[in-house]
C-alpha cells in the first residue's frame, strides 16, 4: 500500500501524557481505534474506540483495511501483545508501530534486574505449568498474568516446587499513578486487593535445582508402565533427532512420550501418536507435569491412520512399531528433508532397517549398554537389550 493505514501504539498506565507527539497525532488521526476497555478508557477516545470481541478477533480490525485506524496494546505491541497477531496478516508496509517500553523493561527498572538474565513469560492465555522448566535455583523471572487469581496460583505452584523461601514481588498497573510494587516470600504470599495489569517477579535464590539442561533426563522423572525409552538411549536419540527451537516432531508409537518431552524442552513442538489409552494419558500427565501442555499434543490411534491429520514434520521419531508400511507413509507424508530415526530391539525391525540403510543411506548404530548391579556380595554387569538405530534425512 502506498502508506500504512494501520498505526500499532504502545500504551501504558500513565495514557496519553506517555505517548509521544508523533504517536498521539497518529491517535487523533485514526478514524478507528480498536483495543481493550482498559485501554481504550486511558486513550479517551469516546466513540471512535471498539473493545475487542470475546473470545478475541481480529476480523473487525481486517474489514477496515485501508481506513485510517489504530490498534492499542500494553507497552511493546510486540512482545507478548497484540501487534505480531495481527502482523501476520498483514504485508510489510501496511502498519506503523510506536512501541513503549514493555512491563518486562518497567519491571526490571524498579527491581535493578539485568533484563538479559530474566527469563521473561506471557502467561495470559498460556497454561501456568508453562513456568515449570524454568523453575530452578538461581533464576530470575518476570511473569505476566491475566488477573489476581492466577497471580495466586503461579506463586502457589512455584511454592509447591519447592520454592517457598524464594523472594517475589507483586506488580500491579507498573508506569502509572496507580503503581504498587509488593514483596513478599513465595510461602506467606498475603495478596488481596490486587488490580491488573499484572505481572509476577521471582527470585529463586533458594529451592531445588530444577531440570538439567542436557538431554537423557532421569527415568524417575516420567509416568510410565515400562514402555520409556530409557535415559541413556533417550539421549543419543535426541542427538540423532537434534531438535531446534520452532520445530516440529513427530513422535509415533510414543509411549510414556519421553522423546517428545525432551523435543518440546529444547523449544519445539510434538505430535505424540499412541495408540494405547492408557499410555497416551501417560503422555499427557507427562506434558503437565513438564509444562508443555500447549505444546506436546497427544493423538491416541494408529499411526498409519493419524499422520494425514498432522502438520508437516521436520523430524520423525519411531520408538516401537516399526515396519515398511509405517516408512512409506512418513516418506510419503513427512516430505523431503525430514529427520527420521527409528529405533528398534527385534531382530525383524534390524533387519528391515538394514535393508533401507542401503537404499535410502543413513547411519545405523548399535548401543549395548550394562550397568553395574549386585550379584551376591560383589557387582556385575546386567546387560540391557541391545537397541538399534537408524537415523537419515528423507
């Protein structure tokens, strides 16, 4: 479009004396100013403001393209806020954006943070669990949450972690005349009267340890009925996986859904197929338990009959199961260039597994791993099936 239509402003409790002067002439220029009641109250904007519908659409905002409108959100529009989900609609060129600084930025202001050493999360429409890989002694955290009760059950579940005598603070309307900062410990929270916009500060100075940051995590970690892989193997899949932030696995005959975890902690997302019910409530206890609900999802069915429902791969985990009928369809399905390992302990499935290793390439490892175990008054090995893996780039 020859000029944005579109002005994306970022608005904070102080409203309009903490605008700017272009941002305020782009406000008094719109025809059209979407935002929340909050916001739109701050702004004074009368007649020309919209509140967003509920459940939230952006559909209203879209069937004015091309008229002068504004969009207001809480601070930076584009981190955690309105403006990436309606960006991505749009082509370059058709918004403006005037961000103001962020309730993470205001927090670490009043706190005297290192803001590039706070892990930093929206937890408005996300699951609180989401917090729990980050649960660990030493971290810094800064928490948005939609209102006081969730501000409550966050500090309850980092309490219950075993971060009770950990240091947090309550802050409530951060850059306006209704500011108020609270400290107080995890344990003997006393909160009432809390008003939103709200965010949680954490300081982890006591408390457990937390996950390790290697993959392999111990098997005591899982729900399961036997059916894991187990740590040590888990780990040298993942490295035949070698999942990346934003990626997508999937996980076909999942089990407890160990792999997919470990894929989801290292910043992807998992469709885990089981086709067990109970193994597949195993998983999503796992993915509660992990805080990865959002983003591990669980199919309970056949993986032949599952994988035309499911988003395009970039890695595919077989852990039982395996046969050419399940290979055709992930070849076929899955698309070229994704990641597949399989892992196998019969002498049938080794057998295929060399077959396709000399057709479609790859590297094929075997793992024979003994722990050391009481036998009478001494120790000896006890050997471990024997695991087979075949891992290639479709």
């Amino acid at each position: 479009m020859a000029e944005p239509w579109l002005s994306i402003i970022g608005l904070g409790e102080d409203g309009l004396a903490g605008l700017s002067d272009i941002s305020r002439a782009a406000l008094a220029s719109a025809h059209h100013v979407f935002g929340a009641p909050r916001h739109l109250a701050l702004a004074q904007v009368n007649d020309r403001g919209t509140a967003w519908d509920v459940p939230f659409d952006l559909q209203p905002l879209l069937a004015l393209r091309g008229q002068p409108v504004t969009l207001l959100a809480s601070g930076d529009p584009f981190w955690f806020g309105a403006g990436g989900s309606v960006c991505q609609y749009l082509q370059t060129g058709e918004w403006i954006a005037y961000p103001a600084p962020s309730t993470f930025s205001r927090a670490a202001a009043k706190l005297g943070w290192r803001l590039e050493n706070v892990q930093c999360l929206g937890l408005h429409a996300a699951p609180l669990s989401t917090v729990r890989p980050w649960l660990r002694r030493g971290q810094r955290l800064v928490c948005l949450v939609r209102d006081a009760e969730a501000l409550r059950a966050l500090v309850a579940l980092a309490s219950a972690q075993g971060f009770g005598e950990a240091s947090g603070w309550a802050l409530e309307r951060l850059g306006g005349p209704l500011e108020r900062v609270r400290a107080f410990r995890l344990a003997a929270a006393n909160l009432p009267e809390l008003q939103a916009p709200l965010a949680l500060a954490m300081d982890l100075h006591q408390g457990p340890p937390g996950l390790p940051a290697s993959s392999g995590l111990p098997d005591e970690l899982f729900v399961h009925d036997g059916q894991i892989t187990k740590s040590t193997i888990r780990a040298l899949t993942l490295r035949a996986l070698a999942p990346r932030p934003g990626e997508c696995l999937w996980d076909l005959g999942a089990g407890s859904g160990s792999i997919s975890v470990e894929w989801c902690l290292a910043g992807g997302c998992a469709h885990a197929v089981e086709q067990q019910a109970e193994r597949a409530a195993n998983i999503r206890y796992n993915a509660e338990q992990f805080g990865l609900s959002n983003r591990l999802h669980v199919q309970t069915g056949n993986s032949l009959e599952c994988l035309s429902a499911l988003p395009r791969p970039d890695a595919v985990f077989v852990g039982g199961g395996f046969d050419r009928a399940i290979f055709d369809a992930i070849a076929t399905s899955a698309g070229r260039g994704v990641r597949l390992v399989v892992n196998s302990v019969t002498l049938q499935t080794e057998s295929l597994l060399q077959e396709l290793l000399v057709r479609h390439g790859g590297e094929l490892l075997q793992v024979a791993i003994a722990q050391a175990q009481p036998l009478g008054r001494m120790l000896s090995w006890q050997p471990s099936r024997p695991v087979v893996q075949w891992s290639v780039r479709l």
